[in-house]
C-alpha cells in the first residue's frame, strides 16, 4: 500500500516515523511519501519536504511568508495527486493540513488525521471542516475525543504516542557517563528554549539569566537539529559555563534534576521523565494579542501537563509573566527539596497513570490498515 504522511515540526515527524513502523509491521509492501524530517527518512520514507523549511510561528511571520506558504501548499497537492496514496495520514500540524484534507477529500483519497488539532482550544468551527473532509480522526489527549463527540464528531484517543517513543528510548550510556563521571556534584538543570529561531531569541535569554544568577546548578541546553548551532552559541557567548548537546534530550531527561521548557511536546516529555520544570513561553506582542481573542476563554492552561490533568500541575510563565524574576522565584521552587516540587513529581505519577499504556502506534497502524481492508 501507498501512504503519504504530512508532518511540519519535530514532533510531528517522531511520531511519524513510529507509525510509519508499526504500518511496516502490518504491511511489510509499504511505501511511503512524506514531509517531515529525518526520522521519516530513516523509516524508507521519500521526504519532499523537511520540516525546518515549514516551521513559521505566529501570525506576524505566516503573514510575511504566506507566498512561501501557499507555494508549498500548491507543490503539495500536485504532488498528493500524482503519487495517489491509498491513504493520506496528517500528523498534526493544522495551518497546513487542513487545507491540504478537504482537496484530498475531494479527489477522493482516504484521508486520516493522527494527532488531530486542539480545536478544543481555539476555532471549534473546524470541527464541521474536519467532519466533512476527515474519515478517521486520532486524538492525543484523552479528553479531546470527548469534545469532539459533543460537536457531533467521530473521535478516537488510543494512547499517546509519545509514551511509545519514550518506551523505546535507549540511553546513550557513553553519552550519560560523560556527564556522570565528572567531578562536580552540582544538581543538573535542562534548558530547552524552544524549537524556532523567533522562541529562541525571546525566550533563551531569560533561560540564561536566571542560570547566570544561580552558579549552585549546572546547566545544559538542549539543542534542536534543525536550529543552526550558531544560533545557540551566540545567546551562550556571555555564559561559558552553559552545555550545549545535540540530539540527546531525552539522555538530559534522565540526568535532570529541574528544567526551564518552553511550552510545547517537550512540557509533556519531561514530565513522563519525572523532571520537575518551570513552563515558558513568549511570542510578538501582535501575535499574543490575537492569540487570546482567538483561543477559547474556558482554556485555562498552555502547557500539555496542565490541559490533560486538568488543574495546575507546573507553573505556566506566560507573555508578561515571563521575566527572570519570576522565572527564578518558580525554578527556585521546584529545585530545593520543598513541597512544591515533592506535589509536582507526585502529580507526574497519575499523569502517567491517566495517559496510560504504551501501543498506541501499533493500535492506530491496525485501525488505518483495517479501514483499508487489506487485512
């Protein structure tokens, strides 16, 4: 069978490339079109695009590349149309995919949304987009499929996909013994500014801040790939005593005693590794400003921990909220042994139990596979 797969961010493409081998698992003939990333590639997967050349943040930089954008979009059709999958799977990744589902939908390409978009957060009208255009619709969070059944749409949650990837996790030992054998008994702390170029350069210089004011830690950033190292190395000009690693985030996870995350997948991420964190975000006046008439007002949370728990579980830094004195006060907080950072480690153990088994690629494999009827 045929499968074109449409991812547009790091994320995306992990998840990607796992479905791509449980489908293999099932369909040892498969054969697979993608945009994503390496991942993808590594999976057999023939990229036509990777996801660094995708990735615009916020309205100001989608307006100011919108030619580049539509181009994509047009080069992406054409192509869906002369590759004609038996099945188009879009991994997240909204702005993009849901114009790419009505078209196929019209050309009649069975169409399936795995890690569907948060509607729930902002635009419900897209739910009626996607109901028309959609044959099957994954969710990522437990909670969504029931919101998506209230507006009259077939859901379905079977797992998270990131409680597969962190199953088949491997540490790199000789990576882990790098910084393990070192004489220096300081706590480590993981810094993660995000994985744009526009989140580094507001949100990473707080990150170095607050790190510069507390020597007693020693801190390691963990870079994205797909971010040029001289990006990061000219926020850490200013502080040598700053790492720097590529490629090894979940390695720091396990190492971590505390991390500063902006928000996103990587939130979720270290609160499966049992990393106590402070959550950071910061984007263009402009952008936050239309982000909150847009968002839905009963939302009260920005980080994945929160949304799927429910209440407060990691301090949320948001917008104005994010300085480095505030951002000290919060990781000072989960660093020490305090009773803030003990109910945060304890919250983590029912977010565990709440985002359940691992599978969740094998399972959604056996259902797109089943839809097709070659099993």
């Amino acid at each position: 069978m045929k499968y074109y797969i449409i991812a547009g961010e790091a994320s995306g493409d992990l998840h990607g490339a796992n479905l791509m081998k449980s489908l293999k698992g099932l369909d040892p003939a498969a054969e697979f079109r993608c945009w994503g990333g390496d991942a993808m590639r590594a999976q057999g997967g023939v990229l036509v695009k990777h996801y660094r050349d995708l990735a615009y943040m916020g309205f100001a930089e989608v307006v100011s590349h919108i030619g580049a954008i539509l181009r994509n979009i047009r080069l992406c059709k054409r192509d869906l149309l002369q590759y004609r999958p038996h099945v188009l799977i879009l991994v997240d990744y909204p702005g993009f995919n849901m114009r790419i589902a009505p078209f196929a939908h019209k050309h009649g390409i069975r169409t399936v949304y795995y890690i569907a978009p948060q509607v729930w957060a902002w635009r419900t009208g897209r739910i009626r987009k996607l109901k028309r255009s959609i044959d099957r619709i994954f969710t990522l969070l437990p909670f969504e499929r029931k919101f998506y059944e209230a507006y009259g749409a077939e859901a379905f949650f079977e797992g998270n996909p990131l409680v597969d990837a962190i199953a088949a996790y491997v540490p790199d030992e000789n990576f882990r013994e790098k910084y393990l054998s070192v004489a220096d008994a300081r706590p480590l702390v993981v810094l993660l500014p995000g994985s744009r170029k526009q989140e580094i350069a507001r949100i990473f210089p707080t990150m170095l801040e607050v790190a510069d004011r507390n020597p007693q830690y020693r801190y390691v950033v963990a870079g994205t790939s797909h971010i040029p190292e001289a990006l990061y190395r000219k926020h850490l000009e200013a502080y040598p005593q700053v790492a720097l690693e590529f490629g090894h985030t979940y390695d720091l996870f396990t190492l971590a005693s505390a991390g500063m995350i902006k928000s996103g997948t990587s939130t979720l991420e270290a609160a499966l590794f049992s990393v106590p964190q402070v959550v950071c975000y910061r984007t263009s006046p402009a952008t936050y400003r239309i982000g909150r008439l847009l968002v839905n007002k009963d939302v009260a949370f920005i980080s994945l921990v929160n949304l799927i728990m429910g209440r407060k579980v990691v301090t949320e830094l948001l917008q104005g909220d994010f300085t480095a004195r505030r951002l000290e006060e919060a990781f000072l907080r989960i660093c020490q042994d305090t009773p803030e950072r003990q109910k945060q480690l304890s919250d983590y153990v029912q977010l565990k139990e709440v985002m359940g088994k691992g599978g969740t690629s094998d399972r959604v494999a056996f259902s797109i596979i089943s839809d097709l009827d070659v099993l």
